[in-house]
C-alpha cells in the first residue's frame, strides 16, 4: 500500500515540470567538476560547477545516469563518478595510510602502491583498489559504449585508455584543484561544449541499454505492485534524507539475513518488486525527503506527507499545523506584531481561523485551506534501523478529515498561557518535554512520536508511556509550563471523552474553574495557595514547598497536606495578605472531606492541572493589582 501510493504520487510528480524529479534512468547526482575533454580524448581544462552560497561551495544537483547501491565492493557509475573512479586515485588520512601498511607487510609494498604528494595529515596515492575501481570503470564503459559511434563518447574512451592514474599529479590542470577532486565531489564529461550524459544519442542508448534484452540473469515475475510481470529489483535505490540514518542512504525493501528468505529466493526476489515500480517509489520518496514543505521531524522519527494532487497547498497547511511557527504572546509588544514576523502571524492566524471552524462543528472548504478537503492524503513515519529503515505508521485519509483531526489536537492541547508561551506547541516541542533539561541528549523515547502520532491522526487516546513521563518531569523538576499542563489537560479529555474515567468533559478546563468539585483538582489549587503564601510571607526563601513536598503532595496527600497547613499559618501570620489566604484555603477546601491517601495517575493529571490553574490565577490576580495601582 505504501509504495503503491509512492509509485502513484511519482506519476503526478512526471506531469509536473516544476517538480525537477528525475526521467527513469536517471537518479540526482551532486556534481563537483565537469572534466572537459578534446576529440582526442586528453583533459583540456576542468569547470569547477560547485555554487557559491557565500558560506560553502556546495555541489550542483542534475540528473544523472542511475547510480548504483555501493557497498565495500567496486561499483562504478556511469558517466558521473568520483576521482578513485576515474583517475585510479585516492586521497586517505594518516591514520588510514598506516592502516594499509600494516596490511601490505609481508608483500612487496613498493608494488602496492605510489604516493603522488603527501603533508602531515594525508596522503595522495595510487594504491591497488585505486587501480581496480580505474579499471572497473574503464572496462564498464568500454563495455556499454563500444558500439555507439559518437565523437563525445569516442574521446571519453580515448581519456580512459590512454590515461596513467600516476600521472594525476602531474597534469597542469588537475592541480588547480586537487585536494577538491579528491574530497569525494562527482564529475561528470564535457565535450564539444555539452555533458555527454545529456547529449541526445548517449541518452538513447543508455535508456536502450536498460530495456531488458532477455537475459538468463533477469528475475522475471509479477511484481506486487503493479500486478503485471516484469523484470524484478534485485536492489533497491537508496532512501536518503532520513534523520538518524546513514549518510548514504538506507533501503526500505531488503533482505539482508538468511532468516528472512524463502524458497530459495535471494534478496529483494523475497518481495518481487518491478524495476519500474522501484524506481518510481525510490523516487518519489527521495523527493519528499529532500523539500521541506513535505517532511517534518518528530523525536527520531522523520515524517512525509502528500497529496493525490499537484501544487504544495495540502502539504503546507498539514507543515503548519504539525510544526507552527513559535509565536508569542507578547511578541506584539501591544504595537502590533513585529514586521519581521509577518508571515509567521499569517501563519497563526490561518491556523486560529481552522480551529475555530473545528470548534463550531463546521467542516473545513476549500476556501479555508487553498486545498481540496476530498483529496486523499498520506502520512508515512520513517525511522533508522541500522542498514534499513523502519514504518513508524502510516495513514491514510481525507484531507479535511485530516485536518480536523489535528485541528482537535491542538483545541485539546488550549491551555491558559503566559506571555512567553507558544500559542501552538509543534509536536516536535511537545516530546522534549518528556526529556530532561539538563541532559546532554534531548532525543525523546523512540517509539513516543510514533505512538503520540497516531493517537493525533485517529483522534484516540494519547499513549500512557506519554503521560507518565510528563508526570514524572514534572515531579522531578518540580517545574509545569502551559506544554506540559495542555498535554496533561488533552490526556485528560480524551480518557473522557472515550468514557475511560469517571470525570466529566467539562471539569477539565482551559483555565482555572472555582466551581470544579473535584477533589485532587481542589489540592492542586490548595498546593499552588499554600506555596503563594510562603512566598507572601518570605519572598528570599531557598527551600520552598514545592521543592520538598510537590511530588508526594500529588501522590499521597493525606501525609503531606496536614504538615503543610499546619505551616501555613505562620506563614498566614507573618503576610499582609493573610487574611485573603486564609478565604482563599478555605474556599479550596470546601467539598474536601478528607485528604485522599493515594491519588491514582489520572487523579495526579488534575491534582497538577489544578496546581497549573492556581498559579496563573495568581499572577493574572498580581498584574490585574498593579495595572489598577498606576
């Protein structure tokens, strides 16, 4: 299913001419250098293609011969390679230098290889699998192009027949840029004033070259995407792009270990897959890796979405409501907001104009979103898995059906806020709160985004493991922001409003509810009472009552709360505001009959929502007294 809707997504894509997706093939190749080569086949000069970014040279991209998956082997591309490939040489650090050594000893090293120039640091040689990887790619072009009578690949042959990889240091032109040739960068051939790659005749012969010709070495089978029988992958394209994953690429489909093969199939044979259909989903997929607009990242988990449809309106409103800009409250500074920022708050307000269509029952148009709310729309969740990568989840659904689901994420996440607070916490903010502050990695558990994911896009229940470790960020650091109080207030709702606890929907508020009966709601507000009168009566304090006594106050009250009102009338007796402490613990306790002697975790969510609650409460209060005062 997944990689019917990558290969469906591809043709789109084939239509659209402002995609820059790659023809079949072809694959993107980051060229360095073009090598420009006379009728005669000798290296004339070199163009450095690289851009100029003001802060590093980076390769251009273009579209390629289709490169292969290299592993330890030799495995040469054709007509864009890199310079072990095409000039028989290598550039390797001391350390690795000394390396191979060690492995020559015992045989004649002097044959082994010759070092062309050499500093402190590296090394420029020619060493056997310099010579092999030359060799293999000069026979794999005579091989493929022997036939074709065309001047630019006649010159090319010429250059690799008549070309010494000793003589690499040597030649005038190479020395300009040698250390950058051997830095990895891929080159690729110009002759007669245009790439051979894209010239007309090598590009039908190539694409000839890969129709099959009926060879005994060809799987052939019906492949399980199309149904039709064709040639099968052996190896699939590499997917790049994925956070965590090898810089190289890893593979969606493979076989790697002999417990996962049967009947005697090798390999990607185990899950017939057709040369057409791999490329095509490879391609696709690489696409939305590579663009912004269609891929955000939640903990280790690297998340692509897209459309049945050309244009970028789904994916940029499913971007925004998945990862919102961080605006705040204050960020207007009561002038407006900041000119710099503008499109940032054009952005909140789209998102603000969804959710108020969602809270009033209405269904989402076209004229809301610039995109059509009855075209299909996919979400796939990739993460690293050594060689290979792992499907986090993968959805399927209407867009509008899609956007309501998440526009309902974020009403359950509302939440009274401060003025540094984000209006709308992306889920990438929302998991690292469940890592600690002060730890030097701030990767989430790897299986939360997942899981925390599909509860966003079913409209189900969050994750338990998710809740808990909120709850125990909070004990720890005995700190709860408007993040962790809206997820704890959204866990709360969807436990109600999927009947899975005895509370009503409507007790679990966005700000603080004097009315609420709820009895750890109350001791959370009573706990956030008992801490402002402290902080009344000793504003220099160092140990305060959060910092001993929160995490059992939310857990076992019946053992804290006597001592802690027992101090509080100190506290009462030393503040000049202790006359309205005094109403305001009473007003807390009424409808408490006894102190519960154990608070379950969904009794500790509202015993800290309510402590949230409280304490906004009292800053609203103070701010509300001092704009009186002037």
């Amino acid at each position: 299913m997944i990689i019917q809707s990558l290969c469906r997504y591809y043709d789109i894509l084939a239509k659209d001419e402002g995609a820059g997706i790659s023809p079949p093939g072809y694959s993107k190749g980051n060229v360095s250098f073009a090598l420009v080569l006379d009728p005669d086949g000798k290296l004339s000069y070199i163009i450095d293609l690289r851009i100029d970014d003001n802060k590093k040279k980076r390769p251009r991209v273009m579209d390629v011969p289709q490169q292969g998956v290299r592993t330890v082997g030799i495995a040469p591309n054709v007509l864009c390679d890199n310079a072990k490939y095409i000039f028989g040489v290598e550039k390797l650090k001391r350390s690795e230098f000394k390396e191979m050594l060690v492995k020559s000893s015992g045989k004649s090293a002097s044959s082994d290889y010759k070092i062309l120039a050499e500093t402190e640091k590296e090394v420029v040689l020619v060493n056997q699998r310099s010579r092999d990887s030359f060799e293999a790619f000069k026979n794999l072009h005579h091989r493929l192009f022997d036939s074709l009578d065309d001047p630019g690949v006649r010159a090319l042959l010429n250059f690799l027949d008549t070309w010494n990889p000793e003589d690499f240091a040597r030649h005038p032109k190479i020395v300009e840029y040698m250390d950058e040739l051997l830095d990895g960068g891929n080159c690729v051939f110009e002759c007669e004033g245009i790439f051979l790659h894209t010239k007309p005749s090598v590009m039908e012969f190539w694409e000839n070259h890969l129709t099959p010709k009926g060879d005994d070495t060809v799987f052939t089978t019906q492949c399980l995407v199309t149904g039709r029988t064709a040639p099968v992958a052996r190896v699939h394209n590499k997917i790049t792009g994925v956070v965590g994953a090898h810089k190289a690429g890893a593979s969606l489909v493979t076989f790697n270990d002999l417990s996962f093969c049967s009947y005697g199939k090798e390999q990607s044979f185990n899950a017939p897959i057709s040369e057409s259909a791999m490329f095509k989903y490879t391609t696709a997929l690489n696409y939305l890796l590579a663009h912004q607009d269609y891929r955000i990242r939640i903990a280790e988990t690297t998340v692509v979405f897209w459309a049945e449809t050309s244009g970028t309106a789904c994916e940029e409103v499913a971007n925004l409501l998945f990862a919102p800009p961080d605006v705040f409250e204050d960020d207007t500074g009561g002038e407006g907001p900041d000119p710099e920022r503008v499109q940032d708050w054009e952005k909140i307000e789209l998102i603000r104009d969804i959710l108020d269509k969602v809270r009033s029952g209405r269904k989402i148009h076209l004229e809301d979103t610039g995109a059509d709310p009855e075209t299909n729309f996919y979400m796939l969740g990739l993460a690293p898995n050594n060689a290979r990568l792992a499907v986090r989840f993968w959805h399927v659904d209407r867009f509008g059906n899609f956007v309501t689901k998440a526009a309902r994420h974020h009403l359950d996440m509302e939440i009274v806020r401060g003025d540094r607070d984000p209006r709308y916490v992306s889920l990438y903010r929302l998991l690292r709160e469940t890592v600690a502050q002060s730890a030097d990695n701030k990767a989430p558990a790897p299986l939360l985004g997942g899981l925390v994911m599909r509860s966003v896009l079913n409209g189900t229940p969050y994750p338990v493991q998710m809740y808990g470790a909120i709850l125990s960020r909070i004990k720890v650091e005995r700190s709860i922001n408007s993040v962790r109080a809206g997820f704890i207030k959204a866990y709360l709702l969807r436990l109600s409003r999927a009947g899975l606890m005895n509370l009503k929907e409507d007790l679990i508020s966005v700000s603080l509810n004097k009315d609420n009966p709820n009895v750890p709601y109350r001791l959370g507000r009573l706990f956030a009472i008992l801490e402002k009168a402290q902080a009344d009566a000793n504003r220099d304090v160092k140990s305060t009552i959060s910092s001993k006594y929160f995490s059992s106050a939310s857990t076992t009250p019946a053992v804290v709360f006597p001592v802690l009102l027992k101090l509080a009338q100190h506290h009462i007796a030393k503040s000049d505001w202790g006359f309205k402490t005094a109403r305001d613990i009473e007003e807390a306790l009424d409808g408490v009959d006894e102190f519960p002697a154990y608070l379950s975790l969904e009794e500790q969510g509202m015993f800290m929502l309510g402590y949230y609650h409280q304490r906004k409460a009292n800053f609203t209060k103070k701010e509300e007294v001092v704009s009186e005062a002037a």
